[in-house]
C-alpha cells in the first residue's frame, strides 16, 4: 500500500507509479490513494491534521490508468479514528468512480463509525477491502479499563486478560457483516505459495585474469543487487582445480515472478551482455526452487 495522496496529484501518480514498477515484478499487487482521508489511526477525528479532500472520477481514471495500481482507495467521506456524529458518505460519487473504474477494487481508510447499512452499500458499489483499526483499539481498551476497575492493584497480566478475546469478537462481527465468513476455502485456491528461487549460473572465464574475475563479480554484486525482488547475490569459485566449472553465480530471487522482470530488467541486461556474457565460456543457468515432501516444513 503506498500513500502519496498529500502529494500534488502528478507527484502521487509519479511516487506510486515507481512503487508499482518496483512490486509488479515480484509478482505484489499495489494499492494507491488518491484524495485525502483526514484524521490520524486511533485519534479522535476532530484532531485530524488537513481537510477531506474527495475523489473525482476524472481524478481516479487518470490516475489508475498512469499508475497501474491494482486496488484504489478513494475518499468520500470517511475519516481515520474516532468521527463525531453521523458519518456522511458520498455514495454517488463511490458509484461513479466504480463504473469508471469496473476492472478495479476499491477501498476505504477509516471504517470505524460507520452504520451497518452503510457498510452493506459501500459493498454494493464496489469496495473490496475496508481499513478497520480504531474500532478494534477502543475494543482492547475497553477491555483493559474494565480489568483496571474490577482488579485496581492488579499488575500488566491481569489488565490486559481478555483484549485478544475483544478484539477477535470485534473481528469476527465485521466479518460477518461484511460477508466474508466461510470464504476461507475460495481464498486460498487463489493464493500462491510465495517461496523463493535459486537463479544459479556455473561458468569458466575467458580474457579476464583473476583481478579481472573478481571485478566483475563486485560489480556484477552491487548492480543486480539492486533490481527488484533480488534478496541476494552470492559469487564463488570452487574450492578444487579439479572442478568442471570454476566460476559460479547464485542470485536469490523472493519468488517466481522475479525470473521473468529480472531477465528483462535492463541493469540485467546491460551488465550480462557488457561484462558477463562475453567472458562466460560454457556457461549452465538454472532456476530453482525448494522441493518439500508431504508435511515436512523447512
């Protein structure tokens, strides 16, 4: 989730775009802001720091369209914390920007205070996911004053007995209301194993002497390190002259998604084929990932 929406909107769409680029190629959606939500997570609304600022549709379609998010969270009325009195909620314009956005979910900060009826039809118009903090706070607050009152000289263990009770009650009755209780088995078909992958390369040298070899290496280090979704970049010789292979890289990639960004980032493509591939001789490239039989956890 990236929030540049204090920003000037081509500063939002420019700070987001460049998270996007950067997530897309580990395989992470991205969720953008566009409008200003006001308040602050856990504080009164009345404090909050800037005036609502809502969404317009000519906004959100730009906006999406330069970006490339995946979800959108929007403003129309809601606030961060606690709000005084009844909540007003825009959904007029939450349903115009759903039709103009039909391909992509939406999103609401600050759901604490709202009705049960206005949940069910920010649901209706397209809203996907709801940011829910203070209401589960003030639950486990709540909670903790109630022990203080009841047990006054009870020390830390006691006060706090029952908040993770609170706060699971609390959870489970947005769940439900929200309607999405018993969809467990529907999520995780569409869920993928986020295990890493091992980009191993074994090669030997011509033209380069082993100062020569070790530059490379540094460099090669320090540029692929930097591409996205590349966790680590290891460079080795083996131990004996005996062996088939002398030189060897292993580049850890956070998951499949990376194999195919990384071949086609162009830092990749410049170092591979300026400093790598013209001393490679019978160079062997192998993408791999760990193997786990029945229940077996690594």
């Amino acid at each position: 989730m990236v929030d540049a929406s204090s920003l000037p909107l081509d500063e939002n769409i420019a700070r987001t775009r460049e998270v996007v680029e950067m997530a897309r190629g580990c395989g992470v959606p991205v969720e953008g802001e566009l409008g200003y939500v006001p308040g602050v997570e856990g504080e009164d609304a009345a404090r909050h720091p800037g005036e609502l600022v809502y969404t317009t549709v000519e906004e959100a379609r730009r906006y999406v369209a330069e970006t490339g998010v995946d979800f959108l969270a929007v403003s129309i009325g809601t606030v961060h914390g606690r709000m005084q009195g009844e909540p007003q909620l825009d959904f007029q314009r939450l349903a115009d920007i759903d039709r103009a956005l039909s391909d992509v979910p939406l999103v609401i900060h600050g759901g604490t205070g709202l009705s049960e009826t206005q949940f069910r039809r920010l649901i209706e118009n397209g809203v996907a996911k709801i940011n829910y903090y203070t209401a589960l706070a003030d639950a486990a607050g709540q909670r903790i004053l109630v022990n203080g009152r009841e047990h006054p000289t009870a020390g830390y263990t006691t006060r706090v007995k029952g908040v993770a009770d609170a706060i699971r009650n609390e959870a489970e009755r947005c769940i439900e209301l929200w309607g999405s209780a018993d969809r467990a088995d529907k999520l995780l078909k569409e869920c993928r194993p986020w295990q890493p992958v091992e980009h191993l390369i074994v090669y030997n040298v011509r033209g380069l002497d082993e100062a020569g070899v070790t530059r490379m290496m540094g460099d090669g280090r320090r540029t692929l390190g930097t591409i996205p979704g590349v966790r680590r970049v290891f460079t080795g010789a083996a131990v004996g002259n005996e062996s088939s292979y002398r030189y060897s890289w292993l580049v850890r990639f956070c998951g499949a998604a990376v194999i195919d960004s990384y071949r086609d980032d162009p830092r990749h493509r410049d170092f591979a084929d300026s400093r790598f591939r013209p001393h490679a001789d019978g160079r062997i490239s192998i993408d791999y990932q760990e193997t786990t039989h029945g229940s077996e956890k690594s």
